[in-house]
C-alpha cells in the first residue's frame, strides 16, 4: 500500500492550471464540479492507487504551502 493516498494542487486560474498538467504531463484530466463553490479535476488513476486533482475552492489558494497531501492509514478501514 502507497503511503499517499490523494493530493489537492490549489489553482486561482482553474482553466490555465489545468491545460498546463494536460499538456506537460501529456494527459487528459476528468473534470467534475461536485460540490457548490469548488472546481476539481482529476489526474487519471487506478484505484486502489494514489491519485489526485487540480482544485480550485473558496477554502484553497496556491501558495508555498498550498499542495494538500493525504496519507494512508488504516483508521476507519477493514484490514
């Protein structure tokens, strides 16, 4: 099992971010506007796996410290 388990890259311009890993990384991200107020594209993955998106949410901006890292653990899992 991968110690990450799911990341968050905050993004002020949702668009611009997003066509820049589409293009540098030569994928296509599944975009979903899932909750009021948020953005959210997701890098494509295979659960179980690591996976993440590019988030634009009144709550996140991009800075420094801006990236969200999840990590895996076992609370609140079946083993």
């Amino acid at each position: 099992m991968n110690a990450v388990d799911w990341f968050e890259i905050p993004a002020a311009n949702f668009e611009r971010a997003c066509a820049f890993y589409e293009s540098t990384l030569a994928i296509k991200l599944n975009t979903d506007n899932y909750m009021e107020n948020m953005q959210l594209a997701a890098f494509p993955y295979q659960h179980p796996g690591v996976g993440g998106a590019v988030i634009k949410a009144d709550h996140l901006q991009p800075s420094a410290s801006g990236t969200l890292v999840y990590l895996y653990t076992r609370v609140g899992r079946a083993p």
